[in-house]
C-alpha cells in the first residue's frame, strides 16, 4: 500500500524545483524576468535561497506565497531517487515537467483530505478515500507514470466531489438564503476591495470569488467555500476562518492578517503578520 505523501513543503530535501522549473514575469510580486526552467539567479549551489529572509522587500513576494503542497521533496527524493538534476543534466526537463504534475495531483490530494473530513455522507467519504489513493499511487509512481497521468479529468472528478461535499456542509448553514439575501456572495464574484467586515459569512459560496484587497476583519468565515478564491491583499484581522473551507496556504500567504486571526489546525500564520 503506498504510503500517504506529506502536503507540506520540505525545502530541505528539495532540489529547488519552484526556482527553476517555474517561470514568472517582472510585477508586483516578482522583481526580475525569469523564464521557465532556469534558475533563479538567487539560488545558492545548495539549492538554498540567497535572499530568503529578505525575499519581501527585494521585491520577491510571489516566492513567499507560493507553496507545492509537498510535490517538491517527493520528486526530488522518490521520483529520482535523490540525484539532483545539476549530478545529471540529462534527468533536467524530465524532473521539472513531473514536478509540475505533481505540484497539481498534491494539490487535489489536499483538497480530499478535508472533504473527507467534513462531509457527513459515507458515500462521498469513499469517494474521496478512493480518488485519494488513485492520485496517490500516481504520484509515487516513476516519471513516465506521472507524465502519462490524466490530470485534466482527475481536476475534473475532484472538483464534482468538492462541490458535492461544499453543497452539502454550506445547506447546514442556511446557504441557499444566504445566495438569495445577497446577490454579492456568490462563485466568481467580484469583491475587489469590498467591505464586507465584521459580518457572518457562513455558508456564503465564494468558489474563484475575487476577493483582492477585500475588507474582511473581523467577519465569520465558517463553512464559506472559498475553493480558488483571490485573497491577494485581503484584510483578514480578526476573522474566523478556523473552519473555512477549501482554504490553502498559498491563499492565506498573499493574504494579511494579525494574530487575532483564526485559521485552520493545518494552516500556519504567515511569518509578515
């Protein structure tokens, strides 16, 4: 049986795959141009960050939003067993093109975990144990099986359950009273530098909601689907999202907040609160 892989990053046991195999382009978030498959130019021989306690004020916030859900580690250990792409060269392309499928798969992985959590429907709870253990599988597998994976359908059968678990959770809360009250809360809706403090959100549906610069201190975010939502810059002081749903790392990392903030048992407060 194959062994559930950690969703946290290990930068430790990475061959820095997120400065290399990923690009990005000169904004808000990132200082420099850097294309795809290069590494960045502040990346030590140890694959270690030259300017990791700085990265903010260099002007490299991007870097401190991103998370790989533990894609990394598992990639540069298991896949290819340890040996870095600067030992081989020829293992280069292979190793970042299967860091980014696996980035993804661990990234549906995290998903389930908390469906599986919090849905009270035994059925949806196998689903998602059997969906779990599939992506699982695949991600362990060798490179030629992770490349060769159907992401684009598994996106497809995760994201029917997470919805199916998010319909069921948010009706506890009043959800579909709630849509109608309040024709602002719904999926994809734009939010950007909204006021929306101080109020209870539960049950709210704000799947891929642009949230941008949203002012949400002190509101209730409990069972709010918040599944692709933007929280670059939204104001989180003194808001409850213990038990948001969907929530990740990445998402509460572009976000601020303070340590009145209420997150999720497996969410970690981001070092610039």
């Amino acid at each position: 049986m194959t062994t559930s892989p950690t969703l946290s990053p290990d930068c430790g046991n990475c061959f820095a795959l997120c400065c290399t195999a990923l690009g990005f382009s000169r904004s808000a978030d990132f200082a420099i141009d850097k294309p795809a498959a290069t590494p960045c130019p502040n990346m030590a021989g140890d694959f270690s960050c030259t300017i990791h306690q700085r990265l903010r004020p260099r002007g490299f916030r991007g870097c401190t939003v991103f998370d790989c859900f533990g894609a990394g580690q598992l990639v540069s250990q298991h896949t290819f067993a340890g040996t870095s792409w600067t030992q081989d060269p020829s293992s280069k392309s292979s190793m970042f093109a299967v860091f980014k499928v696996v980035r993804q798969l661990h990234e549906m992985l995290w998903y389930l975990a908390e469906a599986r959590q919090r849905t009270f429907n035994p059925d949806l709870a196998t689903a998602a144990d059997n969906l779990s253990e599939y992506i699982t599988a695949t991600a362990h597998g060798d490179a030629s099986t992770v490349l060769a994976a159907d992401v684009e359908t598994l996106h497809g059968e995760v994201r029917t359950l997470l919805m199916e678990v998010s319909e069921e959770l948010r009706a506890s809360y009043g959800a579909e009273d709630k849509q109608t009250l309040d024709g602002g809360l719904h999926p994809g809706a734009d939010l950007m530098g909204a006021n929306i403090s101080h109020q209870s959100l539960c049950g709210s549906d704000l799947r891929g909601a642009y949230l941008i610069g949203a002012n949400l201190r002190g509101s209730d975010l409990t069972a709010v689907d918040l599944l692709g939502a933007d929280l670059r810059g939204a104001q989180l002081h003194n808001a409850d999202l213990s038990k948001a749903l969907y929530l990740t790392q990445p998402q509460i990392n572009a976000a601020e907040g303070d340590r009145n903030t209420l997150l999720p048992p497996r969410l970690t407060r981001p070092a610039h609160w």
